[in-house]
C-alpha cells in the first residue's frame, strides 16, 4: 500500500495504520511529511487518534453490550 494512490494524494486511508505505529518506516515517513503540509489530513489524523485512545478506554464487558 502506498501513501499517494491514483489522483488522491492524501493519506487518510493510511492514518489508522499510522496511529497504531503499524506502517513500514519509509509509509510511515511519507505519512508523517504529508501531515506536516495538509490541513485536511492532520484533522483526520486528530479524530483517528482520538477514537483510538477511546477505545483503549473499554473492557470486555462494553464490547459485549
């Protein structure tokens, strides 16, 4: 998977994988840079890791309701 696909030069597809640390260095770089330059992205970025730090709030129990 790379960062720039096609016409869309954004990374928004990229940033769940980006916030888990689980991109290969050089994705995980063009993300970074990317992020530096694109307002759109970087507030994606927020919301993804945002929803990420909430859902290391839940236990068992909340996924089974």
């Amino acid at each position: 998977m790379t960062a720039e696909r096609g016409d869309d030069p954004h990374v928004r597809q990229l940033l769940g994988a980006y916030v888990l640390d689980a991109l290969p260095e050089g994705e995980s770089g063009t993300v970074a840079r990317h992020l530096q330059r694109c307002d759109a992205c970087a507030a994606a970025y927020v919301e993804v890791a945002d929803a990420v730090c909430l859902l290391a709030l839940l236990d068992e129990t909340d996924l089974l309701e």
